[in-house]
C-alpha cells in the first residue's frame, strides 16, 4: 500500500471480511474495520490501522475516543490506540519531523484476517518506501496484529530492518483507556520505578506506591514489569495491560489546561481518560541491525474480583 488512498470497503469485505466476525464499515472516523467474538468486540481505523473501541464480553467500552474526534490526513484521531512509530515523542533528530513518527493517520494495508473457535485476528502492514525516505531512510516494515478473543484484546507490533544499516527503534502503543472517573483512578504496578517526568524538565524520579491524578501526568517510566494495572474504582473494574517487548510505559493525563491547548478532548474529556502506554521509549529504544526484527505487544484484559 503505497500513498494516502485508503482501499475500497467492498473488495476488503470480499476478500478479508468472515461474517459478522470480521466486518470492514464505515464510521463517524472513516473506514475501519469491526472483529467480533463471543460477545466481545473491537474497531480499528484503517487509517493509522488505530483501535478506536474495544468491549470485552459484558464489559461498557474500555477505551476512551473523543467526541471531538475528527480524521486528519497524518493525523491521530484522539483517543484510542494511536501507534508511535518509528520513534516516540518529539522528533529524536530535531529535524522538524512530526512527534510520534510517522504512520498515525496513515493507510496501513490489510494483510491478513484469522477467525479461530476461540479468537480473531487482523494483520495491517506499513512498507516503509522511498517516499518516505526524507522523514526515515531506513527501509522496514511494520505488521501490527490485533487479536480479540472473548475478555481479552491483544496489540503486536512487529518491526523488521529490511535494509543493509541499523537503526534505532523508539515506539509506543498510545492507548486511551476509558475511565469512570479520573480522580478516582489509580494505575498500580510501578512502585519503586524510575520515571522521567516531562513536566519537570525531565527529571528522574522514584515512584512511590500507585500512580494517582491531581493535575497534568505526563512520566515515562523505566524498567517497568511484565504488568500494570489501571484500577477504575468509579466502574469498580480493573484493567490489566501486560506488556511484551517493553521496559518503559508513558503514564499521561492531560488535565484542564493541556487539554484545552490540545482543543480536541471534548467537554471534560480528560476527566474520563488515562493513557498507558506500552513502548520502547527513552532508555529502552531498541536498535535493529539488518534483518533483525523486535516486537512490541501488549494484552488488555478487564478484572472485576
Ligand atoms: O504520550 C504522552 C504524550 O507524549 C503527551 O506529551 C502528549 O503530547 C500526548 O503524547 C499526545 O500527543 P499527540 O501528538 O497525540 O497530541
């Protein structure tokens, strides 16, 4: 898939599509594609191949898309599952290049679909080619899978170095999880880690005990276990991410006035979000040499005992 034209919804449906359990639609954000299984449910954006919602069985959405979302070529929608990709941040170069990288907002070509008794699967692929070169002149390739079974959802993001030179990998997998109430909300699991917080100058810190929100949090936390946790009292549930291919998360909530420089949260918006991000951010960017691939993956999963 080369250029910015997304592909003809029908000839994916003819030749991806499985029943209900696999549907290419459109939505209020452009074309995506629906995954259903025993009661679960899942909508990606083709565009940026970005997870716009996600209901494992008997569950409300567990993520968080604004209602001020509107599609923008090379552009995130808000909220989500952005993909930063291949760095994450601002441009590591300072050459001007977007923040993030380079395939938000972006056509990913549909690779594969996989329907199983107990799950279903959607490979989307990024070629990276010479028209991208000016921003990366790296060639590679991109595959992210997602895949959805009854109370889970899985992310893997799988990147291989087809050229002849290393490169430097930074990404993150930018999910937006809905909350009931951010006040009320604690993300558990990195007590006693390290974190640059990027409102203060990034600075290294120790974190003491769970991650709570009184104000804008925008950390990057290092040498993060396989599990975190976001403990969402106000839905009296907990959401489970582990993480795969990752020593660093981004925590971030963008509070009052951040999100309204952002302009695009909605009305309150920050109150119902908090991003984790499983990445390879900071000191945990990855170097591919020739030929060489990393994945990068994350499972999500609801708890309510
Ligand atoms: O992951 C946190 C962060 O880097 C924040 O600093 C904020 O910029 C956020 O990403 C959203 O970035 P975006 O480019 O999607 O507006």
């Amino acid at each position: 898939m080369h250029g910015d034209t997304l592909p003809d919804l029908k000839s994916l449906q003819a030749t991806h599509g499985y029943g209900v359990q696999i549907k290419f639609t459109t939505s209020d954000v452009g074309p995506a594609v629906e995954l259903n299984k025993r009661g679960a449910r899942a909508v990606i954006a083709l565009a940026g191949a970005q997870l716009l919602s996600w209901q494992p069985e008997g569950q409300d959405d567990a993520i968080w898309l604004s209602p001020d979302a509107k599609p923008a070529p090379g552009k995130s929608l808000r909220g989500g599952a952005p993909v930063c990709w291949p760095w994450f941040g601002a441009d590591p170069e300072k050459r001007g290049r977007p923040a993030h990288g380079f395939v938000r907002g972006t056509p990913w070509q549909v690779l594969r679909t996989k329907p199983t008794p107990s799950d279903v699967s959607i490979t989307f692929a990024f070629q990276v080619t010479e028209e991208h070169h000016d921003l990366w002149p790296h060639p590679a390739r991109a595959e992210l899978t997602f895949k959805l079974s009854r109370d889970q959802l899985s992310l893997d993001l799988e990147t291989l170095n087809t050229g002849t030179a290393p490169f430097v990998l930074g990404q993150a997998l930018h999910t937006y999880f809905a909350v009931g109430s951010i006040a009320a909300t604690e993300v558990t699991g990195l007590d006693g880690c390290t974190y640059i917080d990027t409102l203060q100058n990034w600075t290294r810190h120790t974190q003491q005990g769970p991650v709570r929100f009184d104000g804008e949090v925008d950390r990057i936390y290092l040498d993060t276990p396989d599990c975190i946790e976001i403990v969402d009292s106000a839905n009296a549930r907990r959401i489970a991410i582990t993480a795969r291919g990752s020593r660093s998360a981004v925590v971030w909530n963008p509070w009052i006035a951040k999100s309204e420089r952002l302009g695009d949260m909605g009305p309150d918006g920050y109150r119902r979000m908090v991003c984790v991000e499983t990445a390879n951010a900071a000191d945990d960017v990855v170097t591919l040499g020739p030929g060489e691939a990393h994945t990068l993956g994350a499972t999500y999963r609801i708890r309510t005992s």
